[in-house]
C-alpha cells in the first residue's frame, strides 16, 4: 500500500497542477453516471488509454493498483447471476435456478465498463500526485480550508502503515500460536479479529495525530504562509476545458448513435 507517485515526473499531463487534474477527472467522467449503456463507458476508456503515455505512468505498478477492481467487478457479476430481475436474450449458462442470459452479462459488463471508467482518471490522478503538492494546491487554489487540506494529508501519509500493521498483527498472532489453518470458518474469524484490531490501532493513531496537530498550532486560526506556491496556469486550465469537452463529446455521441439509456427513467 502506498501513496506516492509512479510516473515520470517530467510528463506533460504529470507535472500539471494537482487541482487542475483532480477537476479534470470529475468533469471528464461525470457524463459517465447519466447513462447505463456499455457504449459510454468503452468510448471512456479507449480515450484514456490513448492519454495514460503522456502522465508517464509505469503500467506494471498501474496494473497493481487496478487490481482490487477485479474484485469488484467479480462481484458484480455474482450479484447480477443471482440477484438479475429481469433475464432477457438468449441462455447462455444454467446455474441450478439461476438462468445466464445474454441480458444479464450485457448490463453486467456495461456495470463492470463503467467501473473502471469512472475508478481509472482518479487512480491515475493520485499515482500520478504527491500527496503534499495534492494538500497545498487544494488550499492554494481551490481554498480548501487548511485544517481539511492537513488533515487528509496526513491520512494519507498513514496509509502504508496499515499494510505494515496488519503484517505486524498477523505475525504477532501466529508467533502465539494463533493460526486458522484449512479452516476457513476460522479463517474468516481471524480476519474479523485482525481486522477489528487494525481498526482500534488506526483511531488511536489518528486521536494522537489530532491532537499533535492542534498542540502544534495547525488550527490557530491566523493567516498561513506556503512554502510550497503552487500555480494555477493556462495550460492546467486548458485540461480543465478539454476534459469537459471530450466528456461531452463521448455523451453527445452517446446520443446520436441511440445507445443513451438514462440511468433514471
């Protein structure tokens, strides 16, 4: 688990502001939430794809944080197999009760599209963003209140150590004989309580943090100084508008080929 960047600095679409990428990921794919078709979400996906070379990202470590999404998109087809109230075309597959159809893997896909559509602009946005430029530009340009701005900040600075935490947990366990062995009713039970663990750890640490951030005056309520001045310039507002205008261009497509299906009505 980590935080920090995984591209080339020095690239074109990497070195831009952080507000000006963050912004322009939630223009980009918020034409994405008004129609369920698969269309809208492909076209999304084949556009950034083509711009992923130009934030220099390396794609083997990209691959590795798109990984839990196949989760979710596995889930996502378990639900619509068993829970589908409407099973349109052609069997494909009987599953005891359950009946595949053409329909329902055509509207599972369109859901698994979309999901990486929308979740692949803010993973780029973040890998491609150090979390300390993130925290000054939101204050700096977007006037995000300070304490916001910090606070996140440090969250994200305490991500990797919860990987490193739960390592620790789960060796401390097994060194006092706490093992699940096959079972995976015990398995599952020792997650909970690894994980229930993690949790305690994390609001402790994070009462501490609070409270180490208010001795130090973080929350004085004066006038701060940056000693990191991050700019705002043409080219970050030109990605600001070309990501509106290609988000709008994908939906008007959308719309001229018949494939629009309103998310609502």
């Amino acid at each position: 688990m980590s935080v920090q960047s995984i591209a080339d600095p020095a690239a074109p679409l990497a070195r831009r502001n952080p507000v000006a990428k963050l912004g322009a990921a939630l223009l980009f794919t918020l034409p994405l939430i008004l129609s369920v078709d698969p269309f809208t979400p492909s076209a999304a996906l084949v556009v950034e794809l083509l711009v992923l070379p130009f934030f220099g990202i390396r794609m083997r470590l990209l691959a590795r944080r798109l990984a839990p999404l196949l989760l979710t998109a596995g889930g996502i087809l378990v639900t619509m197999v068993l829970f589908a109230g409407e099973r349109t075309g052609a069997t494909v597959a009987s599953l005891g009760p359950f009946d595949v159809t053409t329909g329902v893997l055509a509207t599972a896909g369109a859901l698994v599209l979309r999901i990486f559509a929308i979740a692949l602009p803010g993973i780029v946005v973040f890998a491609t963003t150090d979390p300390t430029d993130l925290a000054d530009a939101l204050v700096q340009n977007a006037k995000a209140p300070a304490r916001f701005a910090i606070g996140a900040l440090a969250a994200f600075r305490l991500v990797p150590l919860l990987g490193q935490e739960w390592r620790a947990l789960t060796l401390a366990r097994r060194a006092r004989g706490v093992d699940a062995g096959r079972n995976p009713l015990a398995k599952l039970r020792l997650f909970a309580s690894t994980a229930f663990a993690l949790l305690v750890g994390a609001l402790r640490r994070g009462v501490r943090l609070a409270v180490a951030m208010d001795a130090r005056g973080f929350d004085a309520g004066v006038p701060r100084t940056h000693a990191r001045v991050q700019h705002f310039t043409a080219p970050d507002a030109v990605l600001l508008a070309a990501a509106l205008l290609t988000g709008l261009a994908i939906l008007t497509l959308t719309l001229a080929l018949g494939y629009f299906n309103p998310i609502i009505g």
